[in-house]
C-alpha cells in the first residue's frame, strides 16, 4: 500500500528528485521514483507536476521525443 504524501512532502520529494537528475525525467520515471519509495503524490503525478510548474516550482515542456511531459528542476547558472 502506497502511503498518500502531504502536499508539502510531495513537492520537497519532487523537487529532490528533479535536482539529482542529470537530465529531464518522464512524468512516469517521476511517477515510478516515488512509489519506488512506497509513496504516492496527494493527485495524479501529471496534476500535481502541473500545479508545481504553474507556480514556478520546476520547468516542464512537452517532449515529442519522449511523447509526453518532461520535468527538471533550474539548477543555478541554468536559463
């Protein structure tokens, strides 16, 4: 059974995982890094990356390469 992380937990969990990736990670690499850990984000993993990116939190675009969203985190330096 997954235990349903608080918004706050999810975010910080995302975020870390985003900020050790060496390149952009698939919504369902996200998605699989976080029940990995037998945890689940508060909605669906596309919704809540969504939310996280309208607020300015991580960057997002859609990959045709991927055939689906991408998402990192701007490391310092980064543009």
């Amino acid at each position: 059974m997954l235990k349903k992380l608080k918004e706050k937990d999810a975010r910080e969990l995302i975020i870390s995982i985003l900020s050790k990736a060496v390149a952009p990670l698939t919504t369902q690499v996200v998605e699989d890094m976080v029940q990995g850990q037998g945890k689940q984000c508060p909605d669906s993993a596309v919704r809540f990356l969504a939310k996280m990116r309208y607020k300015g939190m991580i960057k997002g675009k859609l990959s045709r390469e991927h055939r689906g969203w991408v998402w990192w985190v701007e490391k310092k330096g980064d543009k």
